[in-house]
C-alpha cells in the first residue's frame, strides 16, 4: 500500500538536514514516492542572496545525490522570500501528501526570538507534518 506518493522536505542547510533525509529516503523507498527538497533563500541584500543561493544550491544537490543513489526520484526548489511564507505557498500549490522537516529543539526564548517554522504550519496545513529531532550526541 502506497501511503505517500509525494513528500515535501524542507532543507535549512545545516546539519540537522541529514536526520530528515535519511528518514525520508526509507519512506520514500518503501512507497515509491516522489521527493521535493525545498531550501528557502531568506537574504536582505542582492550579495547575501547570490552567496546564499550557491551555498544551498551545493547543500541542495549533495541531498538529490543522496536521495538518488537510493533510486529516489527527487527535485528541489529554492524560493527567495520569508520561509513560513514560502513554504505554505509551495503546500498550497503543490500535490504534496506529507511535509517532513528536521527540528533545532530551541526551547521557547529561540523560538520567541527566531521564530518557528514549523510552529507556523503545525496549525497552518492540512496534511501530516513529519518532524525529526536529530539526535544530538
């Protein structure tokens, strides 16, 4: 039984991005799904935003590789603009049927002060929101 057919990950380039895509390369091998690797470029200036784009671009590519060695059939996107806002319009017109993303753990004054993406759509989306915390030792 094919429980997801297109899985939607949101990529921050950091290092808790490993944890969300080795889980979902199992789901999506065992469901034969498609993967979107989605990277919001969050830049104030015309210089921050081409450094951040190479930066994610490279972060990006290197996770397709991953994904496809194991015969996942993967893409990304990379959207300039607010995260929360991106990412909901990509949920919005996309055909996803779930939404995995890695946590940082921040305990409330770093969610206070950086804000939450995946506090914003926990009570935004309609379809299953996966969220791995990576294991910190």
């Amino acid at each position: 039984m094919q429980v997801y057919k297109n899985i939607l990950v949101t990529i921050d380039c950091s290092p808790v991005d490993d944890a969300i895509v080795n889980h979902v390369a199992q789901l999506a091998v065992q469901n034969h799904a498609k993967v979107t690797l989605l990277h919001v470029v969050h830049a104030h200036t015309i210089d921050q935003r081409r450094i951040l784009h190479a930066e994610a671009e490279a972060c990006l590519e290197k996770h397709c590789e991953e994904l496809r060695k194991q015969d996942v059939d993967v893409c990304h996107i990379m959207p300039v603009g607010e995260p929360d806002e991106q990412v909901l319009q990509e949920i919005e017109n996309g055909d996803y049927d779930l939404v995995a993303m890695a946590v940082h753990g921040h305990r409330f004054p770093g969610d206070f002060l950086y804000g939450s993406v995946s506090e914003i759509l926990k009570h935004k989306i309609s379809i299953p929101l996966l969220l791995i915390k990576p294991d910190r030792s």
